[in-house]
C-alpha cells in the first residue's frame, strides 16, 4: 500500500510537468488548431539557456525568471517572423515549419552543446520536506512550482483584459477584429505564453531526466496524450489530463514494468481518438453537410 501511494504521489509530480507542456500546446492549438511539435525542443533550448547562466554563477531563481522572460520573448518572435508568415498556408505547410523547427532547435542544442548528458541543478534540498518518506523535495518542490504557473495562467485567462482578449482571439478572430481585439499580436502573446510555460516545465524536470537535447521528446508525448485524454481545445481538461497520464505512467510501471510506460501513452492517444476524440471536456463540434 505504501508503495502504491508512493507511486500515485510521485506520479502527481511528473503528471505537473506533462499538465503544463498540455497547457502551452492547447494554447497553440486554439490558436492554430494544429498540434506544435517543436514545442518540447523550444522548452529543452531554454532550459540549456538556463543551465548556461547557472553555470556561469547567475543565482538558480535569478537564472530561472531570466529563461522564462527569454522564452516568453522568443515565442513571440518565433510567430511573428516563422508562423505568422504562413498562417494562411495549408495544412500541410504549417505542419512542416512546425517539424522544422523541431529539428532546428534539436540540432542547433547539439551543436553549440553537444549530445553528452548534462547534470541540471535542482533548487530545493536533497533531504525530503516535512519529513515525508513518499516523494523527493524536488518532486514537491516541482509540483508547488507547476501549481502556482497554472493557478497564475487560469488567473491571467479568467480574470485580466489582455487575457480574456486572448481567449477571444483564438475562440473566433473575425468577431474579435470587429471589437477592435488586434488578433494578430494577441495570437504572438499566446506564442509567447506557450514557450513561457513549456520552459517551466523543462527546468523543472531536467534535474529528473537530466540535460540533453532529445529530454523532452517522451514529455511530449506523455503531454499529448493528456491533452487528448482532457480534450485538446480545453486547457483545464488538458490540465486534469496530464495529471492522470502521471498517475497512470508510475501505476503501470510498477505492475507491469518500466518498459510499458511509454505504451501507456500511446494506448491513451489511440484509445481516445477511437472513443471520444473531443476528450473529457472538450466541445463535440457537430458540421452540417
């Protein structure tokens, strides 16, 4: 029992990491109704930025906020200078640049610091917190992190202008234009906002899966299984989403093997495509012909 508590605990720690990569994918996704590939490699650039300043004696919290500014900036020029370009495109080309840029920043990590597994600092003390003997500082520490990103994004969306004009431009940008909304920046914002999240996620799990260019290749998938499970145009449903897909990951590695866990995410993904493809909660969207 007491390792099956451990394994739910510690699953709700990695599954805040897979909730907020869900989050900045859905962000993208009602922005462009397509999924961003290169969003897990944007996150593992960024959190090599923040082991470069950390390296070079910048404070861990100091180098953390700085990252996030960085991506927070980075995503918005990568929309206004890749996506926004070919916004009007097909499909299929929107699918290419974000392919694209997956391999660009895959490559460029290896390049300026090679494939070799690096070390990533963690912030919080070795010894478990509070006495408890179920899950790690870091993984507490983590989930704190992760909770507050998401309490500060739900926030943002519920209760601010510029966020509730952000929700409206991704929900429907021809009525937003009329009300003066300008749709192309706040889909930039939206951008940014992704990269933001993402990088917190990346930093907080590199100390776990340690530093290297292809770290969060099975975060995204994991991450897109629960934004599937949630439902992809729903960011809170992506939220409870990957939650799950933590939980679920650590439950079936400790029954059935280390070697399963991954399937369970691929299991996820096939099996909502073919049950329910809007997910828990998101919106059945039902088209006339």
């Amino acid at each position: 029992m007491d390792l099956l508590l451990h394994q739910i605990l510690s699953g709700l720690a990695t599954g805040g990491i897979y909730a907020s990569v869900a989050l900045a994918l859905v962000m993208i996704y009602q922005a462009t109704h397509l999924v961003n590939f290169a969003q897990g490699e944007i996150a593992m650039f960024a959190t090599y930025l923040a082991w470069t300043m950390i390296q070079a004696g910048v404070p861990y919290w100091v180098a953390f906020f700085l990252t996030v500014a960085i991506a927070f900036v980075g995503g918005v020029v990568l929309e206004r200078v890749v996506v926004q370009p070919v916004e009007n495109s097909p499909v299929l080309s929107l699918v290419i640049v974000f392919i694209g840029l997956l391999v660009i920043f895959n490559s460029l990590a290896g390049w300026i610091y090679t494939y070799t597994i690096k070390p990533f600092p963690s912030p919080f003390p070795e010894q478990p917190l509070f006495g408890n003997s179920y899950v790690s500082s870091h993984e507490l520490g983590s989930t704190g992190v992760t909770l507050v990103v998401l309490l500060l994004v739900f926030v943002f969306f519920r209760f601010t202008p510029l966020g509730l004009a952000m929700r409206a431009a991704a929900q429907n940008p021809v009525s937003s234009r009329l009300v003066g909304v300008r749709v192309g920046w706040m889909l930039a914002l939206g951008w940014g906002l992704a990269s933001a999240i993402g990088t917190v996620a990346g930093i907080m799990v590199a100390p776990v899966v340690f530093l290297e260019p292809n770290m969060m290749g099975g975060i995204l998938l994991y991450a897109f299984a629960g934004a599937l499970l949630g439902g992809i145009d729903s960011p809170g449903g992506a939220v409870l989403g990957g939650f799950i897909v933590g939980v679920l990951e650590n439950v079936v590695g400790m029954y059935l093997g280390t070697e399963l866990k991954l399937t369970v995410a691929l299991v996820l993904i096939v099996g909502v495509l073919v049950v329910r493809p809007s997910g828990l909660f998101g919106k059945v969207h039902v088209a006339r012909v």
